[in-house]
C-alpha cells in the first residue's frame, strides 16, 4: 500500500534496521516478512521470499538450546502467507541488517 511504501522509505533512511531471525535445517531464515527501522516497521524480503510465520512477541520468547517446529510462509509484502510446511528451527535472536535498500 502507499502508506507502507512511505513507511519504508522514512525507516531505510534511519540506517539502522533489525528483523529476528530463526536459525532452521534449512539455514537462517526471518520471521515475518518485516524489519524495525528505527521506529518503524518496515519490508525486508521481496514477495515469494521465505519466512517463519510466527509472531515476533513468540519468537522473542523461545528458550535457547531447544529445538522447535516452525510454521513456514511466503512473503506477500508485510505479510507471512502460510505455507502448510513446518520446519525446526531455534532462537538467534535479532540481526542487524544495516540500511535497507528501497
């Protein structure tokens, strides 16, 4: 949407995002299809890319050295679209991505 377009580019020029990322059998991989820059929300992933569809509030809470099941999606935008597979996965917690590209 035009809001979250302009969203994006007000978080991009802040220069310092981070998205939360779960470590998997399949390699890293981000929860949602989101990145908070600065103080706003923002995409991180194109449409089609892979992501954990969970919330980050969850995520956030996951135990070191356990192994969970996760929920995979499609970014579709903002939004995770769940895909039907579950993998492994474990907490790496957040991951700083730099400035994003718009």
């Amino acid at each position: 949407s035009k809001s979250f377009a302009n969203q994006r580019e007000r978080g991009c020029n802040s220069g310092n995002c981070m998205k939360y990322s779960l470590m998997t059998e399949a390699g890293q991989i981000t929860v949602g299809c989101t990145a908070k820059c600065g103080d706003v929300w923002t995409m991180a992933h194109t449409d089609g890319e892979q992501c954990i569809n969970v919330s980050y509030k969850a995520a956030s809470k996951m135990k070191e050295g356990i192994k969970y099941f996760c929920p995979l999606g499609i970014c579709d935008g903002p939004v995770c679209q769940p895909s039907g597979l579950l993998l492994r996965c474990w907490s790496q917690g957040f991951q700083n991505l730099g400035t994003l590209q718009a």
